[in-house]
C-alpha cells in the first residue's frame, strides 16, 4: 500500500494542475470532468491501495503525454503548460512502475 503514495501524490499534482489549466477557460465544467476528474479519482483510489490504479494510471498517463506533445507542438501560446503536462504524465508512470521495481528488486535480494 505504501507503494501506491508517490502514485497518488502524481495523480494528485496532475489533477490540481488540470483544474489550474481551466479555471479561466469558457469550459470549464467539460476541462475538469475530462482532464482533472480521472488522475483525481484515480488519485483516491492508489490511497485506498486498489491494486489495478498503477495500472489503470499508466494507459491514461499515455493518453496525457501524449495531449502534452501534440499541444506543445501544435499551439506554441500553450507550450509551456503543455510540457508541464508531459512531465507530469512521465511523473505518473514512473510513480506507477514502482511497485514492481520494487517486487523486483526484493526477489533479487531474497533469491541472492
């Protein structure tokens, strides 16, 4: 369960980024039920220690970098937010690789 924390604290940071991202925008109801719901919800759920969040976190966190890219490339007035994003993206899904390299790295020490 304590791996799943830098798990929620990413998600956590990527949701509160995304509500930052829209708070002025004209849609700003459809910005956070779309961009900011999902990494908290799953931010929620990597607490609780639901084991399938790292999971679920990494296939979105693809999703996210790549809206990050393609913005970054495509809207130079939003490129910085837009890398911030990616780098947030690539914070979840080293955040949700953990556990594993973890479980690795303790079968190594054990079978060693």
């Amino acid at each position: 369960m304590k791996a799943l924390r830098p798990l929620a604290f990413a998600l956590l940071a990527l949701a509160l980024f995304y509500a930052a991202w829209f708070a002025g925008d004209e849609h700003l109801l459809t910005g956070l039920l779309v961009f900011a719901l999902p990494p908290f919800l799953l931010a929620i759920a990597a607490w609780r220690g639901w084991h399938r969040a790292g999971f679920a976190a990494g296939v979105l966190a693809l999703l996210w970098f790549s809206h990050g890219v393609m913005l970054a490339w495509s809207e130079p007035a939003q490129r910085g937010m837009a890398l911030l994003e990616v780098a947030l993206a690539l914070a979840v899904i080293y955040a949700s690789c953990l556990p594993g390299m973890q479980a690795r790295r303790e079968k190594r020490r054990n079978a060693g």
